[in-house]
C-alpha cells in the first residue's frame, strides 16, 4: 500500500488526504495549526467576485475528485450556476459555493426577506436591510429585505459575545428551538417572508440552518461574516469528521523539512522531520501549507533582519517555511533576488500598491496534478502554496484533490 | 486648463497669469448673486486656519471657514505631535525659544485634557569627548530649565549609566550617560477640530470637503472697500457656492502658492520650500522615555510614545510631489528603522502598523540642507500685488499656531474690529474647561476605564454629550472600533457635533481603525453609520470604508515585515470576502 504524507489541515491537504485515500493509500496528515481555511467566512469562490455584476460566468463542474471531497466534508455547497451570499458589511455578492449555514439568496423568487432587528452591538438589522435592498443584484431579482422585531439574544452576556460563541450556543437542540420560537412570533406579525437571514449564529458542530429552517417553515440562513464567524470552526469540525471516518492518521506537529532519499538503493522515500525530531517515512508528500497567510510561505524583506550596523544581504522577497527542494516562482518566472541591499521596496508587490500583487503570485510551481517543477518524484503541492494558482476556497481544495490523487496513484 | 466661471484657473497647479494685478472679471448679473457675506473668509483648516477662524469669531466677526479636504488634512494632523518649547533655537534666538515655551502654557491652559507628557531623554555616545558632551548638555538643559516654569514642565535630570540602564532599559550600545527634558505631545487632528467646533460655536460658518475654486474681486459699491467673491465646490456633492468676504485669508500651508493662483495672485510672492516628513507608527508604548538619537547622515530622529503606541520620525527632504497625495515610501521607512534601531534595536522586532506623511510648509531658500530652514512664520499682505485685503500665512509650526492666528487675526482686527483683543488665550477649547476624571467616570457609567480615559482625552468636559448620547440610547455604548477603543455615541458625536462627513474624517476625530487591526473590524460599521447619520445611501457608505481600508493598507505595507505580511494577507482575504477590493456590485 502505498504511503502519503500531507502537511498541512487547511481545505488544500484534507482534499489531498481526503483524495488520497479514496484511491486506495495509506495516508497520514501533519499539522493541525489553523491557517487560511480556519479564516475564512464561508464563501466558497475560485475566482474573483467583484468583477461579476450579478452572476458569475459559467464554469465547467468541479472535477471528480473535488466533488468527492466536498462529498466527504458534508458541510458545502456548491451550484453551477453559483449562490447569492448577503455579507455583514451591507453588499449582495455571488459565490461558487457557500456553507451549508449560509442563506443562498439564488434560490429565492422575488419577494421580501425578513432580518430580524434587535438590539446587538454593531449588528444593525435596519441598516443592513436597507443595504441589501440597496444592491443591484437585490435590486436585479426584485429581492427586498425588510427588517422587524425578533429578539433573538436570551442571556445578557450575549450582548458582548462573538458570533462564533453564539454559533456554539445554537449547537444545543433546547437553544435552537428557543430560537425558532421566537422567529414563529416574529412571522406571525410579519407577512410571510420567502426566507429569514440571520447572524453568523447557526452552529459550530454542524450547520443547524436545515433543522432551523424545517422547525420555522421557512429557510434560514446566516449572512456571511468576517472576522469573528462560525464557519472556520464548522469547516474544522467537518474536517474532522471526514478525516475519522476516512482513516486518515492525523499527527499533531509542525514540519521543518522534506528530504528525498531512502534508507536502500531500491526504495526511493521521503523523510519528513517534524519539530519534535520525529521523522516519518513515506512514498510521496504533498505539501499544503498554505502561502503567505497559511505559514507555508515568508515575506523577508531585508529590512526586517535584526542587524547592527552593515546592511543585510540581498534576499529573495519570500522564501518556503519548510526546508525541502523546492523553487519559488512567480508568474511563471523563478522568484529572483533584488538587486538592492535592502530587498525590493514593498510598494512594487503588494496590495493594494500593485493591481496583480506578486505577493499573491508567489509560490511553487506545479503541474496540474501538484508535482512540484524541478523537484525528486514524489513531492507534490497543493493549495496557495502554488505559484499563480488564484488564492480561493474551490481552487485550493481542486488543487489538493488533484495532488492526493496523483500522490496515490504516481 | 479650464477656465471658472469668473474667467480665473481654477485647477490647482495651473500657472498664474503674467499680470501681477488681480483679474476682475466680467461684469455678470450673477456675479452679484452670492449665498452668504461674510467679514473674513478663511482657506485653509490646519491649525492656523482653525485658529484664526476661532479668533476672529471670538471677537464677534463673521467668518466663513474652507476646507477643500478635512480639518487637519495636510501638515497640522500629521506632525510628530508635540507642543515643543524649541531648545533648537535656544542658543541664537532664546526669544523664540520664550514664545513657544510660552504659547506650549497657554495651550495647555485652554485644552488641559489634550495634552499629555512626553519626557525626552538624550543618551550620549561614550567616548573621548563623552564626559565633555554630557557636560554641554546638562549646562545647556539647565538653561532651557529657566523656560519650562512657562509651560509647567519639570526640570531637565542627568542620569548616569546605571540611571539608563534602569529607566529605559531598551537603549544598547556604550554610553556615558543622558540628560532628559520635558515637552507635551498633543494630537493635533483635535487642535484644528477644537479650534473649528469653537468657531463655529461662535457664530462662524464651516465648509469642509469644499475647494475654492476662484477668489475674485468683487464689484466695488460706491464708495465700499474692496471684497472679494469665493466661489467654492463640495467636491462630495458638487454643490456649488459663493461667499463674499471684506478680507481672504490664504493659510493653506504647503498649498499656498496653489491658493494664492486662484485668486490670480503671483505665486512668487509667498514662496515656500514643501519638505517631506514620514513618521512610523508602531502597536503600542515601547519605551518610557522619548528617545532622541542621529539617523545614519547625522540628522536628529527620535521614538516617541505617543497616546497608546509609538512613534519614529522624522525625515525631512525636499518634496516635488502631489500634496493632496503624500505618502511614505518604505525606503524612508527603512532610513528611520535602521537609524533607530542603533541605540533601540526591539524597534525591528515590534509591530509597525502604519505610517503617515506630512509636508512642512516651510519658508524659501535656496541652498541651505532642508533641516536649516527656518520654522519661522510671516503675514503676506497682497495688496502690493494689487488685492488689499488679502493676507497668506506662511511658515510655521504647531506649536506656535495659537501665536500665529493671534498675528493675522490683529491685522484683520486692525480693520475691521479696532475696538477688539485676542481672547484665544484665556477662553478654554470646548471641553478644556472642567476636565472630568476619567476613573470614577467609568464606575458610575460603567464603562470600560481605557474607553473611559480615551473620550476624555478627546473631548474634555463635552464627553457628558456622549455619555448623555449613551444614556439615551444604550446601543450606543457598542464599541465600533476595538484597538482606540471608540464607541458609537463617540462616532455619531463626530458626525453630529465635529463636522465629520466620510469614515476618513471619524478616524481623524476619534483615531478609529488607525489601531493595531488597521480598521478592518471596524471600517465597515463606521461606513454603516456615516450613511445612517448623514442620509446617504448605504452603498456610499461600503464606499468610504473600502476607499478607508484600501487608503491604510497603503500606509502599512511600506512598513511591513514578516508578521505583518501574514496579518496583510488576512486583511486582503477578509475584505475581498466582505466587501470587495474595487467596484460595487
């Protein structure tokens, strides 16, 4: 049986492991540290938005092994013809896909939607209303959003609460069914609204949006949040789940190198060292530890090294957070070390300096199955540690089912 | 080039008419048609224009203030902060030394609750000439000691090596010893915005976000004086308007020439040399002392704590640039970091989360190194150039504002109030009256102390408007901005009482989303509430928080290092998830 080692917990290496090992191999996955996917709000995207006025242009459907990890985890889902998401900071803004807890305005006819107003510090159901109403996509499906009382908060320190602990609260059944109590009061005052949209409350465990929806009789959903939200922590639990059920070996600890040998002439191996000093042994690694944001990649600029007086060395702009042969590249070109003893200036590879920020090309360079450019076979990427692959929710777990599955069957 | 409605450019930058004299324009019918006259029309709201504006309308003048971007846009909210008594001039010019020593009393005497203390320390290298050095100092000190009775700061110490070593742990590297010495920071976004509210308390009218397009002369009436036609745009709303003022006072600072062009006056006249100046802002206090060392060319830079973080600056280069655009570069960045982390080494190590950049409006010369050039200030009167009645301020520095408004406004008295005095002294800013203490405010409003002690920082004896504010409605007391921290009732005061009409104007008002988290908890809810408060649609609102965020990402990224790039690329996920990086949809 062929042995895969990811590194990396982020949605990149659960499709990885996930892929892996539907196709038969014995899989153990690295670090459990939280990472891009853990801050992620729900909307599950493969391009950018803001471009799309209304709806996003069609895709061909999500390749198998995609659509089998997505299967796996239970807790998304995704459209061809894409979602509608309401965001907490007032747009209307299409996806690919969402969080089962989210409220997916597509669906919808034309009609009103009920958000329910009471008194929440910096949740302002009537200006959101009015927000939602306000944008052209509302405006384009004749949707309107009409904001009415519900108290929806039962305890006082619930006032100063994130959203994801109140998510955690509507985990118990007696909580939820509170809640939807209160929603059947609102509803009787309020003519019948085709949806109710909701703060990002609706669970940690599990989406409670379907079994909120069926006790009220009308579809709820979360609006999407930033900062603060459920959906990370559903995204870990689902994960979870998956990897248990699956048989997947998850080993806590952090890995600093991947080295190519073996310990006879005939197996050709990888021996990954974690932190700890442990080294496991396997036939193939995929990598999938994030880019910049995820810790797989470094932003260094030369200024930031402590030194006294002599000005650093010329470095690279960023380097891998695991010692192992890899290259970096960015669109399509070998990352290269500036010319100046102070590194490159900020202003010429980020946001928002640079309309198409180098930063968030910067990665290793694959195939299409993850196989890292230059490297020993065997070592495969996935996720935004892949240079130029867009830095989004469906393009990293595409990345890694590709990658797992390669890393299976090569 | 177009041509305003009176026949004068009116784009800034435009180069002004060979004619030295003003141009009077056409006779129209509409030319007659003004909204509003006025005794005085001031341009410009830094702290010189505030000031005056407040001066004069103490002295029961009309005046009509301008603002083509908010108060304290350019140079006064973005300065290092501090109301210094000058010991640079000690030497040649102890007069000045005197005045500012003098003027740093009286401000505290009319805005106590805004000033706080910084004391500086000044580590001397060890060395051949240490012990000699350290000597100067002290006798040096010890004269400057004779000023700082004038604006209650404390006498200069000298501590010793060990003294350092205790006091300011953070200091490396061989010395042989330091002097301190006593000055007060103050935020100077809320001196011009004081100044304003006072102002317009007092009767006189505000127009921020509103650019003079043209100062023309008006049709003289039979045997009148001469007054002058401001014809003004909103640049939110486009709303045209036109005032007419006896007298135009041009205190636009690094922008005078270009204000002086609009009224067709030759810019020559008020020359001034526009030098750059960045400073660095970290996450919190770093240090006890205000630390004053030497960049890399020698040039005296300093790390400063300032309110709740720290602050490294400053530079100071000649600047060919946009003025309604200045921003650090992270080659400037680098210049401080590295001069700073010689005698502070934890400075490359903490966390920069932000920069600002500002535009001296110094005074003309042509050779001198830009730190020679005199911080001294001056009244242009144009009627020379053919507009009696027309006055530039130019020159100077925040900590003599109060001083320099008093000179313009005695000029402008002269005409038009004889009978009138400076009052700008004695009578407190609103909220410098009856500073409240912040502590035993917090437990009977149960507040947050910190969130307590930051409103009356801000606002004085007026924080009873924001607790009455949250009294009234208690969703009010929600805390919008987390790292200031700043509360709703906080941000509806600055929109309501404070002139505030974008999420830029609240941060500069209150200093929300200028925190560790660079707005991104709290931009979007701001923009939520400047639309509520302000009538405008909520998509207006989205608008302002993604230009605010996009705007401070701008000023962090030329800081940033390793961890910051982590922190950069949440920031850039959780907006495009939110918000979107551009458009709207």
């Amino acid at each position: 049986m062929k042995r895969v080692l990811v590194v990396g917990s982020g949605v990149a290496g659960v499709a990885a492991a996930l892929a892996a090992r539907a196709r038969g191999a014995q899989v153990t996955l690295v670090g459990t540290r939280p990472g891009a996917t853990v801050l992620a709000p729900g909307a599950l995207d493969d391009a950018p938005w803001e471009s799309c006025a209304g709806s996003l242009p069609e895709r061909l459907p999500l390749p198998a092994p995609a659509l089998g990890v997505l299967d796996a985890l239970g807790a998304y889902a995704v459209k061809g013809s894409g979602v509608l998401l309401a965001t907490t900071a007032g747009l209307v803004r299409p996806a690919r896909g969402a969080d089962r807890a989210l409220l997916d305005l597509a669906s919808l006819p034309p009609g009103p939607v009920l958000v329910p107003r009471f008194d929440h510090p910096g949740y302002d159901a009537r200006w959101l209303a009015r927000a939602w109403s306000d944008s052209g996509i509302a405006k384009a499906r004749s949707l309107g959003f009409v904001a009415e009382p519900a108290q929806l908060t039962r305890y006082v320190d619930e006032h100063s609460l994130p959203d994801a602990d109140l998510a955690a609260r509507h985990d118990d059944p007696a909580r939820l069914a509170w809640l939807a109590g209160r929603l059947v009061e609102a509803l009787r005052v309020t003519p019948r609204p085709l949806a109710i949209v909701l703060p990002a409350w609706l669970g940690v465990d599990l989406s409670r949006a379907q079994d909120l929806s069926e006790q009220v009789g009308v579809p709820c959903g979360e609006a999407l949040t930033g900062t603060g939200g459920p959906s990370g922590l559903r995204f870990e639990r689902a994960r979870d789940r998956a990897l248990a059920k699956a048989g997947v070996e998850v080993v806590a600890g952090h890995v600093v190198r991947a080295e190519h040998g073996g310990r006879s002439a005939e197996a050709v191996e990888w021996l990954v060292s974690l932190e700890s000093g442990e080294l496991v042994v396997s036939d193939a690694v995929v990598l999938a530890t994030g880019g910049l944001l995820g810790g797989g990649l470094e932003y260094t600029p030369a200024g930031s090294v402590l030194s006294a007086a002599l000005p650093p060395g010329p470095r690279s702009i960023a380097r891998a957070t695991i010692d192992a042969p890899l290259a970096l590249f960015a669109f399509r070109k070998p990352l290269e070390t500036p010319s100046s003893l102070q590194g490159s200036p900020a202003e010429s590879h980020t946001w928002p300096f640079a309309e198409d920020p180098l930063l968030d090309r910067v990665g290793v360079r694959a195939d299409e199955d993850g196989r890292a450019f230059g490297a020993p076979p065997g070592l495969h990427v996935a996720g935004e540690l892949v240079a130029d692959l867009p830095r989004t929710w469906l393009a990293a777990l595409t990345s890694g089912a590709h990658a797992g599955v390669a890393a299976a069957e090569d | 080039m177009s041509a305003g409605e009176n026949g004068a450019p009116h784009v800034r930058g435009s180069a002004p008419p060979p004619s030295l004299r003003i141009a009077t324009p056409p006779m129209r019918v509409d030319d007659l048609a003004t909204d509003a006259t006025f005794d005085v029309a001031v341009v410009g709201g830094g702290v010189n224009g505030t000031g005056v504006a407040r001066d004069l309308a103490l002295r029961g003048l009309e005046v009509a203030l301008f603002e083509r971007h908010d108060l304290a846009f350019g140079a006064s909210g973005n300065s290092s902060g501090m109301i210094h008594g000058g010991p640079r001039y000690l030497v040649n010019n102890p007069n000045v030394t005197r005045t500012s020593c003098l003027d740093s009393g009286i401000v505290q005497h009319i805005a106590p609750h805004l000033l706080f203390r910084i004391p500086f320390l000044v580590p001397l290298k060890s060395g051949p000439l240490g012990k000699v050095m350290l000597e100067l100092y002290d006798a040096f000190f010890r004269a400057y000691d004779d000023f700082q009775p004038l604006k209650r700061g404390k006498p200069h110490t000298r501590l010793d090596v060990s003294d350092v070593a205790r006091l300011e742990p953070g200091i490396v590297g061989s010395i042989a010893g330091a002097v301190t010495f006593d000055e007060w920071g103050v935020d100077g976004a809320r001196l011009a915005v004081l100044n304003t509210v006072d102002a317009r308390e007092r009767g006189a009218s505000v127009y921020l976000h509103t650019a003079v397009e043209s100062i023309a002369k008006a049709p003289r009436e039979e045997g009148g004086p001469p007054a002058y036609v401001l014809a003004a745009r909103d640049v939110l709303t486009q709303r045209a308007i036109r005032v007419r003022a006896r007298i135009v006072v041009n205190a636009t600072g690094a922008w005078s020439p270009i204000t002086a062009a609009l009224g067709c006056l030759p810019s020559s006249r008020i020359r001034i040399r526009p030098a750059k100046g960045i400073h660095v802002v970290f996450d919190r206090r770093l240090s006890n002392y205000a630390v004053l060392t030497e960049a890399i060319d020698g040039r005296q830079i300093f790390l400063e704590p300032w309110q709740n973080m720290s602050v490294i600056g400053t530079t100071d280069d000649d600047y060919y640039g946009d003025l309604d655009d200045v921003t650090a570069t992270s080659e400037e960045v680098r210049y401080l970091v590295q001069g700073i982390a010689r005698i502070f080494p934890q400075i490359r190590e903490a966390r920069a989360i932000g920069t600002y950049a500002a535009v001296r409006p110094t005074m003309y010369a042509y050779g001198p190194y830009e730190d020679s050039l005199s911080r001294e200030h001056a009244v242009v009167d144009h009627a020379p150039d053919g507009a009696p009645g027309v006055y530039s301020m130019i020159g100077g520095k925040l900590a003599s504002y109060r001083l320099f408004a008093q000179e313009m406004s005695d000029r402008i008295a002269e005409v038009l109030a004889p009978d009138t005095v400076c009052t700008t002294h004695e009578k407190p800013l609103p909220g410098g009256d009856r500073v409240p203490d912040a502590l035993p405010l917090a437990a009977q409003h149960e507040l947050l102390p910190v969130l307590a002690r930051r409103l009356v920082y801000r606002h004085g004896s007026r924080v009873s408007r924001i607790l009455a504010r949250m009294t009234k409605r208690p969703t009010e007391r929600a805390i919008v901005c987390v790292c200031e921290p700043v509360c709703e009732a906080e941000v509806r005061h600055a929109i309501g009482e404070e002139m505030a009409r974008t999420v830029d104007d609240v941060a500069r008002r209150t200093r929300l989303g200028l925190g560790a988290c660079g707005g991104m908890r709290c931009a979007a809810r701001c923009g939520q509430i400047v639309a509520e408060e302000l009538g405008l649609p909520p998509r207006e609102g989205m608008a302002q928080a993604r230009s605010f965020l996009t705007r401070q990402a701008k000023t962090r990224v030329v800081a940033m290092g390793t961890a910051q790039a982590r922190q950069e690329a949440l920031a850039l996920a959780q907006m495009r998830a939110m918000l979107g990086t551009k458009g709207d949809t």
